[in-house]
C-alpha cells in the first residue's frame, strides 16, 4: 500500500496543494518552501493511523490545531489533509525484499542496514532508493549494478553489533536489530538525514516493551543504549532519547 496523490487545504503554509506521488519523489525547494511541512501530513496520517496513537494524540504532539492551521485560513478554516492509496501493498513490499535478497546472495558479508533496515522493521515512512548495506572497513566494495547500493562501513563493535538473520526468498540475509538501526542512522546521520533518525527513533520508542520475566520494562530503551555506545555516538543520541522517553 502506497500514498499516490496528497491533497492538503489550510495545512501550515499551505493554503491549497495537491501533489501527486510517485513511487519515488524528491522534494526539491530553496529554505521555508514547505518541504517539511509536506512531509509532516504525511507524518500526521501515520500517527493517526497508529494503533497506540489516534487522532487526538497526532493533534496533541502538533500542539493542538492552531498549531497545524494556515494562519491564511479565516473563512474556510478546515483543515483537510486528504490522500489517495494504491493497495497492492504486497507487491510493492515484495519488490523491496526481493532487492535485498539478491543483494544478499551475491554480497554475502553485507549487512542490510540504514533505511533498507528500518523498512524491514516498519520504522520508517520512507522508501529507500537504494539498499543500504554496511560492510567492513577493508572488504572490497561490491561492484553491483543492480540493484543500486548505498555502501558504509564499520569495524569492530559498530560493524558487529545487533546483527539478525531473516530468511527472505529462501536466503539468510543479515541485517540490523531494530535498536543498532537506529542507532546507525544517528552515527550515519549525514548521509540519512536527522529527520530520518529522529523518526526511527519515535518509531522505536513506540514499539512494544520487553514483557518478559525477570526483564525491565525499559530495556527496548537499555538496547538502544548498549547500540549507541557499540556505535560510539551515545553522547550524540542521549539528549534526543531523553527528551522523548
């Protein structure tokens, strides 16, 4: 499933847009253009959509409705946020992790990581134009030309930590826990984008705690922890975490 046209009326800066979407879109616009805003109703509608948040909570995080409204809008005040889907939603999925599994069969020291990472573990709105891999230090960088690749590299703890197997297509592939991917995309943040890193981090935060005996109920938050210090970007992530848990 897949937004294919955005329709937004009285939505921040703007007070009519509509914007068809492609399979992959970039927004492309010079500061205080609206490309953040365009991607916040987007960010609205899932958390609307979130089981553990609804509508009041999405508004709530925005700081109510004034917070939302074009300061244009006075007599139509409504704000409308409306969205057309395709559902064939299975074989757009399909497709992604078919492009990680032939990555995996013919890169096989590779790590799925990053954005490739997050989708797996639907922690992120985006969709990746590449697969992202992490690899270590001294291997030799794969020569691919499809599908198209994204390549960092690690060593030691930030290379081998929080590493899962999941079969896709009958192959092992090796990619990130949940926790090391975010992590990563806070040490790679460069290259992902922070808003990236700060919504996997929400997502993170959102998901299900350790139910089981004998465990804290923070510790989804102490495997973040262990994955920041792993990474070494710990000092980096500890405000943001604290602010949010």
């Amino acid at each position: 499933m897949r937004l294919t046209s955005l329709r937004l009326e009285n939505w921040r800066n703007f007070r009519r847009a509509e914007v068809p979407l492609a399979r992959r879109v970039f927004l492309v616009g010079p500061n205080a253009s609206g490309k953040s805003n365009l991607l916040e109703a987007i960010r609205f509608l899932r958390d609307v959509a979130d089981p553990r948040g609804g509508f009041q909570e999405a508004v709530d995080r925005r700081h109510g409705v004034s917070q939302v409204r074009c300061l244009h809008a006075r007599q139509h005040s409504d704000v409308v946020i409306d969205v057309t889907m395709d559902m064939n939603m299975d074989m757009e999925r399909d497709t992604e992790l078919h492009s990680l599994a032939q990555v995996a069969k013919r890169v096989p020291h590779a790590t799925a990581a990053l954005l490739s990472a997050l989708q797996v573990h639907g922690m992120t709105s985006e969709v990746p134009h590449a697969v992202w891999i992490l690899i270590d230090r001294k291997a030799r960088m794969p020569t691919l030309v499809h599908p198209r690749l994204e390549v960092l590299r690690a060593s030691g703890a930030a290379r081998d930590h929080g590493i899962e197997t999941r079969m896709i297509e009958g192959v092992p592939v090796r990619l990130t826990s949940p926790a090391k991917t975010v992590a990563d995309c806070f040490r790679y943040r460069r290259h992902v984008g922070l808003e990236v890193a700060l919504e996997a981090l929400r997502a993170y935060l959102r998901g299900p705690q350790d139910a089981r005996p004998g465990r804290r109920s923070g510790s989804r938050v102490d495997a973040l922890v262990d994955a920041a210090k792993a990474d070494r970007i710990y000092t980096v992530l500890r405000p943001y975490l604290e602010a949010l848990v």
